[in-house]
C-alpha cells in the first residue's frame, strides 16, 4: 500500500491532496485496486478529481470485485467525477459488474440525467444490458422520472422496451406506474410512454406477477392520455383485472377519467372506428395533436 492510498483510505483529503504529485499514481493494490478506485469509492470527490488531472490514474482499472472507478463514481453518486472519467475516454462505459450493472444503470438508478446522457453519448454505454434481476437502463430510467435519459435510451434502438424483469414489469409498466408516486412526473413519463408505444415492442399486454399491466397502472396513476395511448394499440387488455380483482374501468372512474371512462364502456366501438391514436400534447396545447398511425 502507498502513503496516497492509505491516506485516501482514512479519508484525509488534505494529506491525500498533498501525496498526488510525489506519489506512484497508477499502483494497483493486491485487490486489483487503484488510488483513484479508493477515491471513488470513499466518496472523495477533490481527490478523485486531482488523481484523473494527472493523466495517470488509470480510469480502465478493473477491480477484484469486478468494479471500475467510473461504476463506484456511479454507485457513490459523484456527478462531476463521472463526467471528468467519461472525458478521458478510458473509463470502461461498456464494463459489466459482477451484479451485472453497468454505469449507465447505476446512473439511472440514482437520476443522475447528465452522466447517464454523457454515457449513451459514448455510444458504449450498453443500453441493452440486462442486470441479475431482469432489468435494463432503460427500466430505471422510468423507474427514476428521467424523461429525457429514457427517450435517448429509446432512441438508440438498443434499449430492448420488450424486456420483462423478475418481478414481471416492462419499461411501460414502470413508466405508467412511476405517476402513482410522483405527479409532477406524469407529463414526461406521458412522452416516454408514447415513445414505447410507438417501438411497437412495449408489451402493453403484458400483465405482471400482480395481474397489473400498463393500462391499468396509466389509470391508477391519472395519466389520460398515457391509457389513450394504450387502449388504441388494441393490445392493452383493458379487461385484465389485477390480483385485487380491479381492473381499468374502475382505476379510471376513481380517478375521474371521463374520456378513459367513454372509451373502457365502447371499447369494441372505439377500436373498430379508430385509424390513429389522437393524444393531446401533454403540454395542453388544444392546437397541437400527437397521432401515431396504427
């Protein structure tokens, strides 16, 4: 062990600081661990910062616990140490922990929107990496209200909107459902949910281990033009009912949906006169009509 390291083990960041321009940056410990690994993972964002200014702190390291200094940066939440690792080019976006994460999920997973958009910039991030429990970036990106990271999730084409995680959920549903606890989220998450739709690979079948699928969650979440969207695929079971015996219709009339309500009550009717999906901007601009031909 060096003084550097063992002074970043202790958390002193003065002494630390005072180490990095006589200290052997690169050394790598018999944990496969670097100073700069120790930084990130005590949290030390001062330090970390110095160590990759030096050019030689050895961003590609791969631990003995299969961990990067760009995932532990993730991990701990450290925006600007993330974003100073993306830039060095050596950071290792596309590297897969043992848990079977990538940075880009960690960044998802804690909303970090810059550092997740930074790393799908790279063009490595593997959006399409599916974690030990079935689920993708894309799933935390909805999971964690981060609109604009899972629309360019989406966009990469790579971000599998049909995988189910272990629990039995989609990125739809996580989208829908994400509106039932945040409702400033449900404008955005209302985009998304478009964007999934319009893949044409979202599952809005799909029902989870709790018998709930999207369009039941778009409606116990409020989000009206998410369960329009989802009753004109044709696709969406309006007749499922979850594990409490509720289905739709009566999410919808708890929430005062009247237009869901209309089309739930002549859902036959609805489907066989319809021939594109009219949703309101969620913006509630009367003259501006999103429509996706089906």
């Amino acid at each position: 062990m060096t003084k550097l390291i063992d002074a970043i083990k202790k958390k002193d960041t003065k002494l630390a600081l005072s180490l990095i321009p006589t200290s052997d940056i690169g050394y790598i410990d018999e944990y496969g661990d670097t100073a700069l690994i120790y930084a990130c993972l005590r949290g030390m964002t001062d330090v970390a910062l110095a160590l990759i200014a030096t050019g030689k702190s050895k961003p590609e390291q791969v631990d003995k616990c299969g961990d990067t200094a760009l995932i532990y940066a993730c991990l701990r939440g450290m925006t600007d140490v993330a974003l100073a690792l993306i830039a060095t080019g050596n950071a290792k976006p596309e590297h897969t922990d043992d848990s079977g994460y990538t940075a880009l999920m960690y960044a998802c997973r804690y909303g970090k929107t810059n550092v997740a958009l930074a790393l799908i910039a790279t063009g490595k991030a593997k959006p399409e990496q599916v974690d030990n429990v079935g689920c993708t970036a894309l799933m935390y990106a909805c999971r964690s209200d981060m609109t604009d990271v899972a629309l360019a999730l989406i966009a990469t084409g790579k971000s599998k909107p049909e995988q189910v995680d272990k629990c039995g959920d989609t990125a739809l549903m996580h989208a829908c459902r994400t509106g039932m606890i945040i409702n400033a989220c449900i404008i955005g998450m209302t985009t998304v949910i478009l964007a999934l739709i319009a893949t044409g690979n979202a599952k809005p079948e799909h029902a989870n281990n709790y018998g709930g699928t999207a369009l039941i969650y778009a409606c116990r979440s409020g989000m009206s033009n998410a369960a329009i969207a989802l009753l004109a695929t044709g696709q969406s079971k309006p007749e499922q009912a979850d594990n409490y015996g509720i289905a739709a219709l009566t999410y919808a009339q708890r929430k005062h949906m009247t237009e869901v309500i209309t089309i739930l009550e002549n859902y036959d009717d609805y489907i066989a006169n319809l021939h594109y999906i009219p949703v309101q901007n969620p913006y509630d601009d009367p003259n501006y009509v999103i429509t996706i031909d089906i």
